[in-house]
C-alpha cells in the first residue's frame, strides 16, 4: 500500500472514529437526561380566582420533558400570559421539580362590561366576571384607563361628600363625561369644565333636600351657567314658583 492510500485510511478511520465518539457522546448524553424527567410542578401562591390546576394544565406540554432541556423562560410567559397572574417567577428545583411563584391581580373596578381593571390601571379579561357584578364600571378611551381610574376615584370621593354612591362612570372618545350613580340618577356633562360643573351641581344637593334629589332622573350639565333636570317616571312636576313645593331647604341665605 503506498503512502497516498495509507493517509486517506488513517484520515477514514479518524473520522469514522469521531463520528462513533460523537454517536456514543449523544446516546450518554440523551440516556441522562432520561434519567431526569420533571416529576413535580409545584405552584406557591395565594389564590383567590386563580387555580392551581389552571396553571399546571397550560404548562402540561412544556414540561413533558427533561429536567435540562425545559425552556424556563417560555414557561414563565406562559404562566404570566394568565388573566389573573400579576407576576410569577420561576426556578429549577433539584433533581425533578418545577417551582412557580405566582402573585394574583386584584380587581378594583370593571373596565366595561365584560373586563376588569386593577387599582394600578391594568386590564385584564377573565373567563367569568360573574362575581364581580357588583363593583362599579368605567370606560374610557383606549390607552386611557390610568387617566379615566384617576379622574374616576375624584368624583367617587366628591360624591361619598354628599352620600352619592357611583355606580358608573363613562368618558367618551371626545372626553364628554357621563355619571350614574347607584340610586339610578344619571348625570351628564360636555367636554367644559366637567368637573367644575359638577361640583357646582353637588354645592345645590343640600338646598335641594333628599326626597328631590331621589326623584331625579337625570342631571344635564352642559349649561354655561346652571344645569337642566329631568325626573324620573310617575313623579309630580314640581312648581318652582309655588314655595309650598319648594324643598324646606332655604335657597337664599
């Protein structure tokens, strides 16, 4: 055998010799990992709507794998993707566990009629809000729910003042204002000086007495100076002329 024919064996039987390490190196490496499924998720938290089951059921496709090859942080996305999760933090656990942290939203109002919102400003949409029926609803703007929660907790203050509870709160798209408070009264108001108008409007509650502010049905404030008042079905027009129908309250002092 000359020398060209001797190399080209050598290189043959290096490289046939690598290939078998390699092939050997990866059935090593694959048997190990084999030795080392994830056995346990284990979720730590407190829970109020959020499940436990609910978490392990999204995460059942990425951890039916080995305790190396587990992708940390897509399963981190995937847990804080949840409706209800605020953050979660996530950590391998020596020699089978996943360990998920998750800390829960708080609701604070409905944003519309079927999301919610925090007292931070975020949205979030559940599959059921059932049990939130009772929290009073805003809507605003889209991108403007930190500037409509802020303007909304003003007015629910300026109200509790005069023992008004707000149910709804509405700005529109042009920023016109729109009130409704649990008794059923509706106030509406423009783009001017809402909140202006508004606490002029709340600085005549006392003069009006409860029984009137009762039978209101709606309260129209886009007047440069006073406001327009519709009553509510079945209510006797009152006759602002005649004193006897005038609330006891003294308008003039």
């Amino acid at each position: 055998m000359d020398s060209v024919s001797s190399k080209i064996w050598f290189i043959a039987i290096l490289l046939l010799t690598a290939g078998l390490s390699v092939i050997g190196r990866n059935a090593v490496e694959k048997k190990i990992k084999q030795s080392f499924p994830i056995r346990y998720v284990r979720t730590e938290g407190v829970f109020q709507y959020l499940s436990k089951d609910e978490v392990k059921a999204v995460l059942q496709p990425q951890v039916s794998t080995d305790f190396f090859d587990v992708d940390m942080q897509s399963i981190q996305d995937t847990v804080a993707s949840l409706p209800w999760v605020k953050a979660a933090t996530v950590a391998r656990i020596w020699p089978d566990t996943i360990d998920i942290k998750v800390h829960e939203k708080k609701a604070y109002v409905r944003w519309g009629k079927k999301s919610l919102i925090t007292e931070r400003g975020d949205i979030f949409t559940p599959k059921n809000i059932d049990a939130f029926h009772d929290l009073l609803i805003i809507e605003g703007p889209v991108q403007q729910q930190k500037k409509v929660l802020e303007v909304m907790k003003g007015i629910k203050t300026a109200l509790a003042d005069q023992s008004m509870e707000l149910a709804e709160f509405n700005i529109s798209e042009r920023w016109t204002w729109k009130i409704k408070l649990k008794s059923g009264m509706q106030i509406v108001m423009g783009r001017n000086e809402p909140l202006k108008k508004l606490q002029r409007f709340l600085k005549t509650v006392p003069i009006l007495g409860q029984d009137k502010i009762n039978a209101i049905d709606v309260v129209d404030l886009r007047y440069l100076n006073g406001y327009a008042v519709s009553w509510k079905p079945d209510i006797v027009e009152i006759d602002w002329l005649n004193p006897t129908d005038v609330p006891n309250n003294k308008i003039n002092e």
